[in-house]
C-alpha cells in the first residue's frame, strides 16, 4: 500500500468544519437525487397519461371526405398491415374512429369526442376507473355502454347506470343515440378528460356508415424504438407503395405522438432544463464546501505538513495525502446524500406525502420514479469534479517551508 494512502486512512477527521463540509455534500447531492427522481417521475406518469389518449403513431386517410361530404375514413387492408409490420413487427395494430358528440340531459348538455374501444379494451382507461366497471365491448349490445370521465359526470349530474342521449352530427344528418354510463375515469388529466368518452368503435362504425374494417384512423402502439424513426420509416414506405402503384394505391398521413401531442412533450422537456439548472448549482455548492474543507485540513496540519517535508516528504506526496483525506469525506457525503435522497424518493412513492393541484399538474401528488443509470452517472460526476477541484487547492502546499510550519501557532 502507498504510504500517503496509508496515512490518509489513519488520520482523523473529526474537526466540526468536517463535519460541516460533508453535510454540505451530503445535502447536495440528496437534492440532486431527489430533482432527479421527480422529473423522472413526472415524465414517466405524464408519458404514460398521453399515451392512455394518443397513440405512438396514426395512420390517416389523405382523401378525407366523399362527395356526400360524410368521412369515408381508412381500411385496415391486408396490404397495409402488411407494410406496418415490414416497418416494425412487434407493433400492436388497431382501427380507430373518433367522433364528435354532444351529451345531453333534460337540462345540460356537453360537447365530446366519442372514441371508440374494440374488443380488446383500453387497458389504460382500465386502471383509472373511480366508480363502475368496464363494459365488454365486444357484447355492446343495445345498452350502448360509455365511459365517461368524472369531470363530464360532474358537469350532467350523472352516475354509473344512467342514461343519457348522444347526439352525432355527420355530414348533414343529426343522429341521435341513447347510451348507458357504465363506467367513470379520472386520470387528473383536464384536457383530456373534459374531451373524451370512451364508446363501442361498432356503435361509431354503424353510425358512420363504415364496416368492421374501416375507421378513421389506423392506431400503432408497442414500438420499442424510436418512435419518430419508425414513423418516418413507415411514412417513406407508404410513399413509395403509393409511388409504384399511383392510380390505385390510396394516399396515408402518417404522424407521430410526438406531434398529436406536442405541447405536454415540449413542456416535458423545459422539466429536464430545470433539472440541469439545480445540478449545477448543487454542484457548485458542493465544490464550495469541498474546497473549503480541503483548506480547513490543511490549517489544522500545519505542523505535520512541516515535520514531513522536514523528514524528506515530496510536495507530491503531501499532496496526494490530502487529496485522499478530503476523497474520505466526499464518499463519506457521497453515501449520506444517496441514502437521504433515496429515502426521501421511496416515502413519497409508497405514501405521496407531497401533494399537487391536479388543474395545474395533471397529477394530484409528486411522483417519483428511481432511474439507476441516472444516480450512477450522478454519483460518478460527482465524485470525478470532486476529484477535479481538489487538484487545484492542494498546491497551496507546496508554498509552505518547514521552518516556518514548525512555528506555526
């Protein structure tokens, strides 16, 4: 073993400026991991609320309307399914078909967007429910089963089993159906829940007049890439489909969630600039401490500094002791900061101590989300500027002589 690392491990740090020091470090770095955990946090359940209501990526029809004026919408044909799963094979393709509605009762009324569920369901909607349960859509029936979200259930005065009249401009014609709540949501989500309730796509389909293979779009989910890639890929693929066959290849829009729902992207986005303003400054709050801690040891050492150099120690080897024994407290602020940060992240996620305004946040409490590659890096940044500063201070060293550090007082 080197004999500064030797020394480094033997000699004591128990001075309250130490002590100071590593909870400063400490502090530092539990606020970076915890800014950390709550903008992974954030972005994750935000993510996961956008792709409840928009999918990665839609197909649409170029050609949107017939000459009655009436959506003829897109086929699900076996050429086109067959070109989505040349892009990506392991997507989960489905038809969808929104419509506009307005929901009305003997004395309010709401302005929606019927979008409608196959027989596979819609497994996000599924773990939102506040009251009710999911109707089989598959066996819709006459009921005509909805899902309506507590925001549009507050505003009609209605609850699970009412009925309630839909009515459906198309084209021309007004078509009036009568549904059945049979479920209602919440997902703190106000835009979106506000707009959307969650119907039979065979109730949607007959209203429109298409058969079980048409709808308005063709919905992508389950791609594990890059979403934009894929969709730029696909994009080119139906283009040139339509380019070898012109006369009677239909024409597809293709687009991507990243643009249906670019505004909370865009937002999620200012989150990680926010994020790397709080690094920096913990990070320089840290150096602070920790340089002022390095002089603090070596204040408190004069005397040995000298008696060393006086025995035939090199500047360098002083140095590197030193470093090793503000390298100590680093690790020793390093660990106490990872286990406060880490905690402090654990109890909000298992209780939600923090609460939020969902009108202002879209979410009712401040979620966490532990990222380890994220910590890791945290730490090994950390550890590396430490190392990085300390260079630097250590050299005031070499400008004492041993005569007088021997007379230091």
């Amino acid at each position: 073993m080197r004999l500064e690392l030797a020394m480094a491990r033997r000699l004591s740090l128990r001075a309250p400026g130490i002590a100071v020091a590593v909870a400063g470090i400490a502090l530092s770095v539990a606020i970076m991991i915890v800014s950390l955990a709550v903008v992974s946090g954030f972005k994750r359940q935000i993510r996961d609320k956008v792709t409840g209501f928009e999918h990665q990526i839609s197909i649409f029809p170029v050609d949107n309307y017939y000459q009655e004026n009436v959506s003829g919408g897109i086929r699900l044909t076996p050429e086109l399914l067959a070109e989505i799963k040349s892009v990506c094979p392991q997507a989960e393709v489905a038809l969808g078909l929104r419509q506009p509605a307005i929901l009305k009762t003997d004395t309010e009324f709401e302005g929606v967007v019927m979008m409608g569920v196959d027989a596979a369901g819609n497994s996000f909607i599924d773990t939102q429910l506040t009251d009710g349960t999911m109707p089989d859509w598959a066996d819709a029936g006459t009921s005509n089963p909805v899902v309506i979200s507590a925001s549009t259930a507050t505003a009609l005065g209605l609850d699970c089993g009412d009925r309630v009249f839909a009515h459906f401009f198309i084209g021309d014609n007004l078509y009036t159906r009568k549904v059945t709540v049979s479920a209602i949501y919440d997902t703190h989500f106000g835009e979106y829940d506000k707009l959307f309730v969650f119907a039979p796509i065979a109730m949607l389909q007959q209203l429109c007049g298409v058969d079980s293979v048409t709808g308005s779009v063709v919905e992508i989910d389950g791609i594990a890439g890059n979403i934009d890639e894929t969709a730029d890929a696909l994009r080119y693929g139906l283009c040139r489909r339509e380019a070898s066959d012109p006369v009677s290849a239909p024409s597809y829009r293709v687009e991507s969630i990243s643009t249906t729902a670019a505004l909370y992207f865009n937002w999620l986005d200012l989150l990680d600039t926010n994020v790397i303003v709080i690094i920096v400054l913990m990070g320089c709050v840290a150096g602070f401490t920790l340089v002022s801690c390095l002089f603090i040891i070596v204040l408190e050492r004069v005397r040995m500094i000298g008696l060393l150099k006086a025995l035939g120690a090199t500047d360098s080897l002083i140095r590197h002791l030193f470093i090793y024994m503000a390298s100590r407290l680093v690790v020793r602020g390093l660990l106490i900061g990872n286990a406060v940060g880490l905690t402090i992240a654990a109890a909000q996620h298992l209780w939600h101590i923090v609460p939020l305004d969902p009108e202002a946040y879209y979410l009712n409490y401040v979620p966490v989300h532990i990222n380890w590659l994220s910590i890791c890096t945290l730490d090994a940044g950390v550890i590396l500027l430490a190392l990085l500063l300390l260079v630097l201070p250590s050299h005031i060293i070499s400008t004492l002589s041993p005569a007088e550090t021997m007379r230091y007082e």
